[in-house]
C-alpha cells in the first residue's frame, strides 16, 4: 500500500479517535448538568418545604409565648411557688424567643434574596456602620477603626444587605475577642473589585475549622446560630462577589469582601 493511503487511512482513524474522545467528554458534561438540574430543583423543592415549615412553626410558638405571659399575670404573689413558678415560666419565655430569632434566621438565610441595586459610596457606607457600632464595641473593650480608601469607591449593591453582611463579619470578631482587642474596616480597589477587609486581632481560626465556617449552622461559639458568616458569603455572592478568610492562631483573622465595581 502506498504511504498515501497509509496516511488517509491513519488521518481517518486518528480523526475517529478524536471524534469518539469529544464525544464522550460531551456526553459526560451533559450528564453533570443534567444531575445538576435535578440537584437544583430538589433544592429549590427543599427550600420551599422548609420554609413552610418553618413558618407553621413560629404560628404555635407564638401562642405559647402569650399564654405562659398570661399565666404570669394570673399568678398571685400570696403563693408559696410564686418565685419558683415565675423563674420557670420565664426560662421557658426565653427559650420560645430563642426558637423564634432561629426560626427567623433561618427564613432570612433560605428566603429568596431580590437585591434593589443602587449606586453607593462605600466609603459612606462603611462610616455609617462605623458610628453605629462604636458603643457596642466599646462595651466589649474594643477599638473600632476605619481605614478610608484614597478615593470614593462607587459600587451598584443593595446598601442595606452590603451593610449586613459587614455587620454579621463585625459581630464575628467581637465574638472573637472576649478579652477586647482590635476591630479595623478597610476598604480599597483591586481589579475591578472593591474590597472590604474586617479585621480583628482575636485568637483565630484553627486550620480544620477555615473550610468549614461558611457553611449553615457551624458555629464553634456558645448559642451562636451559625448563620452569620453563612448570610454575608451569600449576600457577597448574590451580588457577584464573594468571602475569603485568611487567619492564623494566635493573631487574628481578616474576612475580605470582594464586591464588583
């Protein structure tokens, strides 16, 4: 046979080959999305369920918490029980509430989010959530400081769900100083991106722990919920962005809010 039908013959074979691999790499890729469709709408199926749920839940937990009020209002102080009765009807009020804030953290966190974007100086921002939080901090024997970027930086977010987000990151490094410490907002512009740091000089984060601390209901703090970090991951996703964390024992951690511009 000649080298030129050799050649045709190879060309052929190898282009079969070629083909065959394409095809199935296509094949495969359509799989995973096919699997990834069904995935999403069992979520979103899951999502509407639990929701429900949840606010079947609250309607009863109401009707508790009015009637344990109204039985401490027809307690005479003449009983002998009177303070023990009191105490415990109280703890149990705490608890229904306590049920209720997670209830309603957890209808905030698996809610459909509609963003209403307006343009916003995120500097502005940043100082408004600055004066709010100063008492809080000082109480916690905290310094609050702000780090302004150079310029205003202008970003089309929901200012409302921005300062969320930064206020759950604030409240997760008070937490993360219960002997005081340091708390520093800094803003500045990378790339197209704005970026807020929220830093604290607390204990850190252990390293088996960083991958696991932006997920629904991890929380290594007593009667946290474990929604915080996991809101401002999604807010700063919903917006096209997203939350890094670099931390080390012993220093501190600086949660990054990356946000485009």
């Amino acid at each position: 046979m000649s080298p030129f039908w050799i050649g045709l013959l190879l060309g052929v074979g190898l282009s079969g080959v070629v083909a065959g691999v394409a095809a199935w790499f296509a094949y495969q890729r359509f799989v995973r999305l096919e699997r990834r469709t069904i995935q999403a709408e069992r979520l979103a199926e899951l999502g509407t369920l639990t929701g429900g749920l949840a606010h079947e839940i609250k309607n009863p937990l109401s009707t508790v918490q009015l009637n344990l009020q109204l039985l401490q209002e027809d307690l005479m102080p003449d009983n002998p029980a009177y303070q023990r009765i009191i105490s415990r009807l109280q703890t149990v009020r705490q608890e229904t509430g306590r049920l209720r804030d997670i209830l309603d953290d957890f209808l905030r966190y698996a809610g459909r989010i509609e963003l209403n974007r307006q343009p916003a100086e995120l500097n502005h921002v940043l100082e408004e959530l600055v004066d709010f939080f100063t008492p809080q901090a000082q109480v916690h024997r905290v310094q609050l400081r702000l780090r302004r970027a150079t310029s205003d930086i202008t970003a089309l977010v929901d200012a409302k769900l921005i300062k969320q987000a930064v206020l759950n990151l604030m409240l997760n490094a008070l937490q993360a100083m219960p002997n005081g410490g340091e708390l520093i907002l800094s803003l500045w512009q990378s790339d197209g991106e704005a970026i807020i740091d929220v830093i604290d000089t607390g204990s850190g984060i252990p390293p088996e722990a960083v991958e696991k601390i932006f997920q629904a209901y991890y929380s290594t703090k007593r009667g946290g919920t474990g929604l915080g970090l996991a809101m401002a991951k999604r807010i700063a996703e919903e917006h096209g962005g997203r939350l890094s964390v670099q931390s080390e024992q012993g220093k501190g951690s600086d949660f990054k809010l990356h946000l485009p511009t």
